[in-house]
C-alpha cells in the first residue's frame, strides 16, 4: 500500500508539485522486483502460473513506469495504483482453515 499511497500523492500534487514521481516509480519497481524474484525462485512454493501471472504483472509494472518516466502523464498512474491496491488487498485476506 505504501508505493500505490506514494503514487497517489504525486498524482494529486501533479500540477503543483511532481517532484517525488522518480522516487515513487523507483520504490515502486524496487517493491515488485523483490516480489517478483521471491515469486519466481526455484524454492518459491506457489504453484507456476501463478508465479508466472507475478512475472507478468512484473514486467507490465516496469515497462509502465518507464513509460511515465519518459512521458510523465498523470492518467497513466491510475493503472499502476490500481494493481498495487488490488495486490495488496489481495494479501489482507486470509484463508479459511480447511474443515
């Protein structure tokens, strides 16, 4: 929640104030490296298409960012907020013991 929080902030700053968007991407792609390392390792025990859905989303979440570096629009954070804040909620739900 911290990167898409970060984000979010630049994106309602944008007209006054985008000076932390490099940082925010930066945390942001640095966030999902290690997720994505830790998802794909040989050792990692989730099942291989869910650890291939992570590499996707993975290199989605870099090539977007590159792309708002390059041609910074603040439209083009939406997405990247979004998948963050769905991730995220995703990891507060914790399953049921099985009966």
């Amino acid at each position: 929640m911290k990167a898409a929080i970060r984000m979010k902030t630049v994106q309602d700053q944008w007209d006054t104030d985008r000076s932390d968007l490099d940082a925010a991407l930066a945390y942001n792609r640095k966030l999902w490296t290690i997720l994505s390392t830790s998802a794909t390792d040989t050792e990692s025990p989730l099942p291989a298409d869910l650890q291939r859905n992570i590499a996707l989303i993975a290199i989605f979440i870099f090539n977007r960012s590159l792309d708002i570096i390059m041609e910074p629009k603040r439209e083009d954070l939406d997405v990247l907020i979004e998948i963050n804040r769905n991730i995220a909620a995703g990891l507060k739900i914790i399953p049921q013991a099985a009966a």
